[in-house]
C-alpha cells in the first residue's frame, strides 16, 4: 500500500477504536480503518537533536514541569498521606491526576516538545507520549543543555489548577495545606537541589488563607525559594480580589522576603470564548491581553506603590502590550485626571516594580527603550506547544541578534539573575 494511503493514530485514538490492542507509540491504519503496522519507527517524539551552538547565554524564566506520579508519595503527614493527589488510569486509557473525587489532566498547553510537527496540536494523555524532561529533573537538564539554556524557572501543571487553586478549593483545608507544603518539599528536594545552578526556585502557596499564605512564603523564602505563583485576577477562580485587603499579608510577606510575585497567563482562566469559537486558537491568541488585564489590576491594587521593592513578573503574554499600557497611564493622569492622588506616576511604578518577559516579539521589540531593557526578560516556555526548545538560540540570532551587545545580555540573562539573585556562568555570551 502507497504510503500516502497511511495515517499515523495517536496513542489516545487507537486506545480507543481497539482497547484489547497493545500497542507501541503509534497505530497505523489505512483508511479502511484496518491496521497496517504497528511499532516505535512512527513514534510522535523526534530522537535528541544535536546539541545547540552555544552563542548566547539564557536564562528562561518562563518554563513548566509535569508533576510525576511520585510527586507526593511519602511526603504528606501520616493521617493525609492515602489522600494524596495520585496517578490513575481513566477508562479512555488517559493518565489523569485524582485527588478527593475529582481528575484532573496531567498537562495544559501542549506539553509537545520533541514531537512531530504533525502531533503538536495533540495533547498528550499519557507520561510516555511526553519528552522525559517534562517530569524528570535529570533529563529536563539534558534537554537544556540541548537548547542553550542556562537556568530555567518553572510553573506548575493542572494538578495545581496551574497556581494552587485546586489545593485552596478543596473541603479539607488541613489536607489542602498539607498538599500544598508536599509540592513545595519535591521542588525543594527534587527539582531544584540536584542542580542549584540550573533551576530558578519558585513555590506555590495556600491560597485559601492569606495569613498561612504568607508563613509558607516565608518558610520557602528561608531555604532559598525566590519567588511564588500567584493567580493573576484571583477573583476569576472565586477567591478575594485584589482590591479588598485578602492579599495584604500575601504581599507583605513577598515584600519582606523579596520574593518575586510570578503572574502566569490562564492562572486565572482563559480568555471568554463566545460560543462556537475556536478555543485553542482564540485562548492562544488572547493571550497578551490576558496579561495586560492583569498587569493593570496589579498596578491598580497599590500594592506596588505601597511597597517599593515588591517585584511582579508576568509571563507569557510578551512585551507587545506593555509599550501601549505605559502610553495609556500617562493618559490617564495628564489627560484625564485619573491619577488618584499617587505621589509616584502610574507608568514610573509600572516600571519600577514590574517586569516583563519576550519569547519572540519581532515586531515590537523596538519598544524596548519605551518598556524599559532592564524590564524585560526571555523565556523558551519548554515543553508548550508556544515554546522554541530546540530551536532557542536560533531564534535568538534570527529575532534579536542585531541588538546591543550590553542590552541581548541584559534581556537574555542580566535582568533575570538580577531580579531572581540567580548566579550566572562564568562566561556569559555574548561577549562584550
């Protein structure tokens, strides 16, 4: 049979069109539905590419990893540990994170590095449909080194609800704490101590008390943690806005600990999708304006002005907006009047207190002296459908390599180091 009469099924299809089948990665089949071969020559993951030419040093501090099906063994108190969020398999053959009744994916985005161009709008359901680095601290490094990256922060996955929403919302507060401090323990342990050098600590915290909040930001921030997660409008997953004081001790203890106040797109929702309309592309899409919407309410909390020293960094929604903000709050305050008595202007604390990260901005990059360069930093967003990984220091030549010397190091890895006190290589390129 003609090859071009073959069409590659995914893992999740087969499973489902024969679940007495034991298959490899992938079914072929041809379109009388009959299967044709079977075997790993046609798996969805690439082989390693060659290492990248190491021409830039990067800090991303916008990556993710997949909670392993271990996370959280061993690591609750005795009376929570059979309660844990763990591993099962659903009846459509998924893996799916269970946790007091309810499933939740492994994954959100697309964790598709490594695969096929043609399977990257496939989300993975299984550990094994994955690159190992999306769970596993030994290969995450591997893949790094792959792509040219020095240091790397990373954001949770679903079982979290992506900032710790699912650990605050459950009935069981003891055991929401409980779970929550687990996760912290395996980034302390497993993620983050292996390799120092290579891995950004940031934690979570337990949203649904700010006073127990802000002790667990202090007792990560004791042993090294140097920013959290927090939702970007809390008020999208039924918690206290930012304008009711829920989040004072929240960000004194962020403030007081310099740890950095992470804000990643879709923590608190997706955009609103009309209905009928396309959600992945749309939701992608949307994406900067997520990130606005956010980053305003942010600003207009007080918060930054209330604390000087506070640091707030939105990831993933790129810098193409930040230009046109900073533009509007001078509008605000010598147009319209709206200043609300602030001895600091609104566009001076915006970038005094906030920083912004750019994963390919070709078009707007040129704002760069208008948002600031020492605002701005760089992310791969590893292992996202969104993400560069193998591909980083390609797109660095390609989108930025005409840039400064002094500023491509600064928005690569300069601001990064500085905002996260993260320590840099003993060579960073490029040279000046």
């Amino acid at each position: 049979m003609a090859s071009d009469l073959l069409s590659p099924v995914p893992q999740r299809v087969a499973r489902e069109r024969w679940p007495d089948l034991t298959i490899g990665t992938f079914a072929v089949i041809d379109f009388s539905g009959a299967i044709v071969t079977l075997g790993m020559e046609d798996s969805m993951l690439l082989p390693d590419p060659e290492p990248a030419e190491m021409r830039y040093t990067i800090i991303s501090v916008d990556d993710h990893l997949v909670e392993p099906p271990d996370m959280f063994e061993g690591r609750l108190p005795a009376a929570f540990q059979q309660r844990a969020p763990k591993v099962v398999v659903n009846d459509r053959g998924h893996e799916v994170w269970e946790f007091e009744g309810q499933q939740f994916t492994q994954v959100g985005m697309n964790a598709v590095a490594g695969r096929r161009q043609t399977m990257r709008n496939l989300e993975p359901t299984r550990f094994e449909d994955m690159r190992r680095g999306c769970w596993d601290i030994d290969a995450r490094i591997h893949d790094m080194d792959l792509n040219g990256v020095w240091a790397s922060m990373n954001f949770p996955s679903m079982i979290t609800g992506f900032c710790g929403r699912v650990f605050a919302q459950i009935d069981d507060k003891d055991l929401g704490l409980a779970t929550t401090r687990a996760w912290n323990d395996w980034l302390h342990d497993s993620w983050w101590q292996p390799y120092p050098e290579r891995i950004i600590p940031m934690g979570i915290t337990f949203l649904a008390d700010p006073e127990i909040a802000a002790q667990e930001i202090r007792r990560n921030a004791e042993r090294g943690f140097v920013a959290v997660t927090l939702p970007e409008r809390p008020q999208r997953i039924g918690l206290p806005s930012l304008f009711t004081g829920y989040w004072d001790p929240i960000v004194q203890a962020c403030a007081d600990t310099d740890t950095v106040i992470a804000l990643h797109v879709g923590s608190s929702g997706g955009y609103e999708l009309a209905e009928g309309a396309p959600a992945l592309q749309l939701g992608a899409t949307m994406f900067g304006q997520l990130s606005l919407a956010a980053c305003a309410e942010w600003l207009w909390s007080g918060y930054p002005l209330k604390h000087p020293n506070l640091k707030i960094a939105m990831s993933e929604g790129g810098i193409g907006w930040v230009a046109m903000l900073l533009d509007r709050l001078d509008n605000v305050v010598d147009r319209s009047g709206y200043g609300m008595g602030w001895d600091t202007r609104p566009a001076d604390v915006l970038k005094r207190n906030f920083w912004f990260c750019t994963i390919d901005d070709p078009s707007t990059i040129s704002t760069r002296h208008r948002i600031g360069v020492e605002n701005i930093m760089f992310e791969t967003d590893y292992p996202h459908g969104d993400g560069t990984w193998p591909e980083t220091q390609n797109l660095v030549e390609k989108t930025y390599g005409d840039l400064p010397v002094d500023e491509l190091r600064a928005i690569l890895s300069g601001n990064a180091a500085r905002v996260f006190r993260h320590p840099l290589p003993s060579v960073v390129l490029p040279a000046l």
